[in-house]
C-alpha cells in the first residue's frame, strides 16, 4: 500500500480539524453512550450528567498523563531544554501508559466524589477505552506516525511518497498502527462480553492491564522503536519496558483477586 492520506480532515485559514482528533472525540462521545448503557445494567446510581462529569475527568486525566507520560519516558532531555513546548500538544507526543494512569487517578477522583467504591467505576471504564484506543490507533496510521519496522510482507505501507509526512520514512513497513487498532477492537469485544459475566470486581479492570500488556509487548516486535529512545535492555523497545510490568501485575493482581472472592 502506498500511503497518501492527508492527516486534515478540513482547513478553514488557520483552523485544523485533524483525522486524530476526530477520531478520539469519536471515542470518547462512544464512550459516554457506552457508560450510560453499562451503569444501567449494574444498577449504579449515575445519572447522565454524572457520566458526563466522569468523562470530562477522564478526558482531564488522559490527556494530562499521556502529556507527561511522554515527556518523561520518551523525550525528557529534549522537553528539559525546549519547556515552552510541553504545551505544543499539536506537534504530538502522547504516551498510552501515561494517560492510562492519568484516567486511573480521574476515576479514583470521581469515584471517591460520588462515594463508589473504584472498581466499579474502573471495571465499567476499560469497556469504552479499549474502543477509544483503537479509534485512536487509526488516527496514527492516517499521521504516518508510529510506523511499523521495515518487512516485505505483502501488505506492507510505503510512506515515501506521501507528501504530507513531517518525517522522511522509506522503505516498506509493517502497517503497525493497525495491529495495534486490531487488537484493542479484540479487547473491547472481550471485555464488553466479560462485563456481562458476573465477576469479582476488579477482575476486568485488571484484565485490561494484563491483556493490554501482552498484546502491546508483542506489537512492539512490528513497530519502529521513536528514534529518540530506540533500543534498550536486551534489545527491548520502552514500549516493551513499560507493558511487560503490567501484563505481571495484571494476571497477578486477577489471580489475586479470584482468591479473595
């Protein structure tokens, strides 16, 4: 596939409606109808506007610490000489294991507001975030960011000829964005199917950490490693770093809490 998509949906003079963007407002608007629907069906006492009150935190909390996940795990030398660009979120630089404990601290925020107890707020939460993040996955393929390692598989992407790259990239790579979108879509079907069962709580909540954990480790073996951090340990990608920790803790912390219920 040669890649030739423009990352703006639409220009009006300075004005910049991104594919990205649209897609994670997609996600969270998705979210809120999915909220909705699930603290129904556990008998939870949220009205609409307290989903919407708990979508505004978690928007707070991923965006915050996805910011700040990124500056310090991917970029800190380069936010430490250049501070004014912290704010630049549209130059890019958003790190998932950032905003997800960014959206951890928003949901301990409002769950500790509306006197719920954590779990029952975070376990109905991973549904629609699973949704979200494939959404936003796509929204990196249109970019050309997150681009894949270079492979001669049939359905590899060639991003040379696209003249809306910031970055020059050649050769053929794997379509890794994709992966990573197909995945999470996988996730989501899981989880929203798992929510029906009736489970200890914090069982999906922790599914969501080791299940995101083991896919992302596995679809950093297809994706180029940001040029800034490359690789380390043993040939491991930071991705791989940060997601292993989770896929430890989270079928440890599932186990755990099989055991106490």
């Amino acid at each position: 596939m040669i890649h030739l998509l423009d990352p703006i949906l639409l220009q009006l003079g300075p004005l910049q409606i991104r594919w990205y963007g649209v897609l994670y407002v997609l996600g969270f608007i998705l979210g809120y109808f999915i909220l909705i629907r699930l603290a129904k069906e556990k008998k939870l006492s949220l009205s609409k506007d307290d989903i919407g009150d708990l979508i505004f935190y978690l928007i707070l909390g991923v965006v915050l610490g996805a910011r700040i996940g990124y500056i310090v795990f991917y970029n800190f030398g380069y936010y430490l000489s250049n501070p004014l660009e912290i704010l630049a979120l549209w130059h890019g630089g958003l790190s998932f294991h950032g905003g997800f404990f960014g959206a951890m601290a928003a949901i301990w925020l409002f769950s500790r507001k509306k006197k719920l107890h954590f779990y029952e707020i975070s376990d109905m939460v991973v549904v629609p975030a699973a949704l979200a993040l494939a959404l936003g996955r796509i929204g990196n393929f249109i970019n050309g960011e997150l681009y894949g390692r270079i492979t001669n598989v049939s359905w590899c992407v060639d991003y040379s000829q696209n003249p809306h790259m910031v970055e020059k990239v050649e050769g053929c790579r794997h379509p890794s964005q994709l992966y990573e979108s197909l995945y999470s879509f996988v996730m989501f079907v899981a989880l929203y199917l798992l929510n029906k069962k009736n489970l200890p709580r914090g069982v999906l909540t922790w599914g969501f950490v080791a299940i995101y954990g083991l896919f992302r480790t596995l679809a950093e073996l297809f994706r180029q490693p940001d040029a800034q951090v490359g690789f380390l340990l043993g040939g491991l990608t930071m991705g791989q770093l940060l997601s292993v920790p989770m896929l430890i803790v989270g079928v440890y912390m599932v186990w755990r809490t099989y055991l106490k219920s």
